[in-house]
C-alpha cells in the first residue's frame, strides 16, 4: 500500500484546489511541515494487522431511511434573508465561464 | 442558598410552585453573566431579549395555575453550532457570520418544550475542531479557574458558562472529546451520549459518524436531567436509535450502592504522558468506589495505541466532505469575486473564510479520500476502528464500566500548544475511543491538581448510560468534590 511521510509544496496545492480552498503562500511553507509530521503520525496505524478486518463506517446498522414525498412549509422570510447576494427573489452567484 | 447555585431540578420545582420567578432568576444569571463575561468571552451572542420573553411567558402561566415543563426557568446555553430559529449560528466560524437557521435543532424544541430559557449561543473552535476554543473566529474562551489558561474545546463556552454561572445548563456537542474536555478542565460535569440517542438534527456537521450532543451542568444529576430531555428517537435524523426515553435521574440510585459493579481501569490511560497529580486525584477517585463496594480490576486494550490516528483519519475525512457545502452563496460569509469565475469565486471565500485549523484538516482529509490513498490511510482508519470496537466488547464482558482520566492533563495555558497542531491532537488520547466506538461517556470533577480541576472518565456499553451517572453519581455523593463558582 502507498504511504506517504513527505508531501511536497505542489501536493498541497494540487489538494487545496481539489477542495477548492485557497491556500496562503505562508499556510502553504506552514502546512507542508505541519502535514508532513502528522501524516507520519498517522503511519503507527502500519503496526496495526487489521487486513482481515471488516471497516466500520458506522456503529449504527445502516439501511436507507425513507420519509413521505410531501411538500413542508419552507419560512421563506428568514431563509432569503441568508444570501449575501440577492437580486429580487434570486440569488446571485458567479459567473461559470 | 443563593438561587445562582440551585441545582436545575431546584430552579425548575421553585419556578412552577411560585416561589422563584423565572424573570428574577433570569435577571440574576444575566448580572452574573454581565459581570464575568468581559473576562471569559464564553458567548458568542446573548440572546437576552428572546429569554426575557420566555421567562415572562413562564411567569404568567405559573400565575394562571397552568401547567410548565420539566426545566421552567432554567437557563440553559447553547453551543453555536446547533441551530436556534432566527438566532445568529456561527461555529466559530467567519464563514457563517450572519447565518439565521430557519429552524430549530431537534434539542432545541425540546428545551423550549420543557420551558428551559435559552441565554445564548456559546464560543466553540471554529466548526468544533479544536480542543482549547483557541481556534474560534471570535477570540479564545478563558477558563474560569485561571484566566490565563483555556477551558478546553470545543465545547469550552459551555464549559466556562456552567463554571461561573453564566447559565445553569449548557449543551455542547462531542465529536472526540469536545465535551467531557472542557467539563474535566473547567471542573463541571460532561457527558457524551451513545451514538443514536440524542438526535444530530439541526447540529452543524463536522463528523458524522462520531459526533453526539451532550448535557453539561454542575453536577451528574443536573445532567442526567438535562439528557432525558433531549434524548429520543427522532425520524429527522437517519441514525436515530429507536429507543424508549428514559428518566435518567430515577436511575441514579436504583439500587443505591456500587456493590458487586466491576470497575476496569484501563491501563493505557493511566501511564506516562498523564500528569502526575492527574494520575493521583483518578487513582483515588477509583478507591472511594471501591470503599463504596465497587469491585476494581485493571484491564490492558492494546490497540488503543492507534485510537488517535484512527480517530483523526476519519474526522478529517468526513469534515472534509461535510465542509464541501460552504459555498458563500446560501449564507454567511462571500468574499468579492468580480472576474472571477465559479470555481475561483468559491476557493477564494473559503480561504478568508475559514481559519488555519479548518483548512488544516480539510486538506489532510482530502488526501485522505484522495485515489491512491484511500486504502492506506481512510480504509485503514476504519478497520483499526473495528479493531478497538472489538476489544471493548471484550472488555464489558469482564467489567461493568472502564474509567480512566478524562484528560491526560489539566487546563494548559493560552497559546501553549497552538502552534503545534499535533502536540494539541495528542490532547485527546483517552476521549476518542467512546467517540471511534459509540458508547457513553461522562466526565466527572474528582479533585484539583495545583489548584486546577481533574476529570474522572466513565465508560459504559451502549444504552447504559444510567451506569455511568450511577457511578459518577456515587463519588459525587462521597462529597470528595463540591461544586465551586468560578471566577
């Protein structure tokens, strides 16, 4: 399995995009070492033999919970007076291209 | 007795006998708050007016004979990331600056239903990731006991509200230690409830798989009062445990002795890296059970050694998905985007919207999602959580509860450990586990090291949290431990 203990200034970069955050260049020089002692940290978990484990994504049993397709009052007044940006009744938001 | 001390079953009998006014005792909590909350910044906003309103309301029912709920008059905080209709809800966060839910949390009706004042939304660690409130968009929290030092986190506004009056209840929320954190460094009672019971609706996400809503108060039968108000099944929350609500305060002494209760005390949560004087005031909280009958036993689980990586692992790739959804458009906080296309638009608010902690984790829990990684690292993390889950189960079998300290050490000052985000992770050693495996746990006041107070840690399995107030409830009657106002 692929284990990393170092990770390099472009990879935080390249992740800070795919989770669309920018970084500042002083989180960046910051983040590289901090990231790269924790993810170390993180490498204990090789000691561990669990390969024949199931995962437990959650200590509750899971199945799909369905409710009725029924429309719900919807306090318009307070949830349009959340965007930052309004024009009229719509929301205005970035250009896409 | 000064009604600020009253025990929240006190305030709620004097308020519906006529004896205490809810506008009296409102106004009391509010000079209190008045007078220590320059010191403590444990509010993030006052709802002073809302809960002037209520206890009116309160009032004139009791006036006209008719009947009030179960916590009329009490004042109880909220932590800022569990939604209050109409009222500001940050999460320590400048990218919810200005978010007025349009609904209530599940909890919150329910305390409006048993006629509980709300005072206020309380400071936490921005999106509750932090254990020392250092990390809030709104300045730090101090800790009552010692302004220089933090009350713990995330829940630490509730945490300092309860210890000094500001409020006599206090809900938090506990993704890996966030409430009985701050409840063992700020000297009040904390617990984590089983994963399920108390319902995550209307709760800020960070953490999915791991976060519950917690009572806070001033001592375990304030608290289990506190909880059976709020747990219960809830079809607005898919992992809702399908249970019968519980009076958790009939519980506390049936049957009232400790005899034949086996206590485990887990070896690895008593070791090096715990204080001294922690390890000293556990060890004889651990003997007055046993003088009340408890039978002790010390029990090894080994792979609590990877508890804290497991742990971090799966917050932060939860948080990082959870977090996806701050997009500046629906609420909160935008940044000026002219020029800027969609996907700019959106890096650019999250960048001056969210604080250094939370880009921190959202980062590392992208990589930990990410192609290539996945398995190594998030797959890992949760086939080490079955690995712990497992080796509590065996556990139960031979012990009734596990304690242990809450935390391995007490209040640390402000700034001590900020600019080590691992060393500050290192904190939760011994609170992630319930939260890994989703079992209860209270945190209860067993004494002073230098002055500052110690938390004793109670585990049970599943459901059973009326053991751990049982047992938390039998050293609090020992009278080892008295509630203290603080500042």
């Amino acid at each position: 399995m692929p284990r990393k203990s170092r990770i390099t200034l472009k990879e935080i970069e390249h992740l800070a995009w795919l989770a669309r955050v920018q970084l500042t260049k002083r989180e960046k020089r910051l983040f590289k070492e901090q990231l790269s002692s924790i993810l170390e940290y993180f490498d204990k978990l090789d000691e561990a033999n669990v390969e024949e484990l199931p995962p437990t994504f959650h200590v509750v049993e899971h199945y799909n919970v369905f409710r009725e397709d029924e429309p719900r009052p919807f306090p318009s007044d307070i949830v349009l007076k959340n965007p930052p940006k309004m024009k009229g009744r719509f929301i205005k938001a970035p250009r896409i291209v | 007795m000064n009604p600020l001390l009253y025990p929240a079953e006190k305030v709620a009998s004097a308020v519906r006998n006529g004896e205490l006014s809810a506008l009296d005792y409102l106004e009391a909590v509010l000079e209190r708050l008045k007078h220590v909350e320059p010191k403590l910044n444990a509010f993030i906003t006052v709802t002073e007016e809302l809960a002037r309103r209520k206890a009116e309301n309160i009032d004139r029912r009791v006036e006209k004979g008719l009947k009030v709920g179960k916590l009329a008059g009490v004042v109880v905080a909220v932590k800022d990331n569990i939604c209050v209709k109409g009222v500001e809800t940050t999460c320590g966060s400048r990218i919810l600056k200005g978010y007025r839910p349009s609904y209530n949390a599940t909890v919150v009706e329910r305390l409006m239903a048993e006629d509980a004042v709300i005072i206020g939304k309380t400071n936490m660690d921005e999106f509750a990731m932090g254990s020392s409130t250092e990390f809030s968009a709104y300045g730090p929290t101090r800790n009552p006991w010692d302004l220089e030092r933090v009350p713990g986190g995330s829940s630490g506004g509730s945490g300092a509200a309860v210890a000094s009056g500001e409020a006599t209840l206090a809900l938090g929320s506990d993704t890996g230690g966030s409430v009985r954190c701050p409840a063992a460094f700020c000297g009040v009672v904390g617990l984590k409830p089983t994963y399920g019971l108390v319902s995550r609706y209307g709760l800020v996400a960070y953490a999915n798989s791991l976060e519950q809503i917690g009572p806070m108060a001033r001592n375990v039968g304030d608290c289990a009062l506190l909880l059976s108000v709020i747990a219960g099944y809830d079809p607005r929350d898919s992992t809702s445990l399908k249970v019968q609500p519980m009076d958790y305060q009939t519980k506390l002494t049936d049957p009232p002795e400790l005899e034949k209760l086996r206590i485990g005390v887990i070896k690895e949560f008593m070791g090096e890296g715990v204080q001294e004087g922690v390890r000293e005031r556990v060890w004889n909280a651990v003997q007055s059970l046993e003088n009340l009958g408890a039978r002790v036993g010390e029990v090894s689980l080994k792979s609590l050694d990877y508890a804290l990586a497991a742990y971090y692992i799966i917050a932060m790739s939860e948080a990082s998905s959870n977090l996806a959804r701050y997009d500046g458009l629906r609420y909160g906080f935008r940044s000026s985007d002219q020029g800027l296309d969609w996907n700019r638009a959106y890096a650019k608010t999250r960048r001056m919207g969210f604080g250094e902690e939370v880009k921190r984790r959202i980062i590392l829990g992208t990589f930990a999602l990410s192609a290539g990684y996945y398995e190594a690292y998030y797959l890992k993390a949760l086939k080490v959580r079955t690995l712990i889950r497992m080796e509590f189960e065996k556990a139960f079998k031979k012990f009734d509860v596990l304690v242990g300290p809450s935390m391995p050490m007490t209040a640390f000052k402000i700034g001590e450990k900020i600019e080590d985000p691992l060393e500050l992770y290192m904190c939760d050693i011994n609170t992630v586990p319930a939260n890994l495996v989703g079992i209860p746990a209270i945190s209860v006041p067993c004494g002073l090291s230098d002055g500052l107070p110690v938390g004793l840690q109670v585990m049970a399995p599943p459901l059973r949290e009326d053991l751990v107030f049982k047992v938390a409830y039998a050293y609090e009657r020992t009278g080892k431990w008295m509630f203290q106002l603080k500042p």
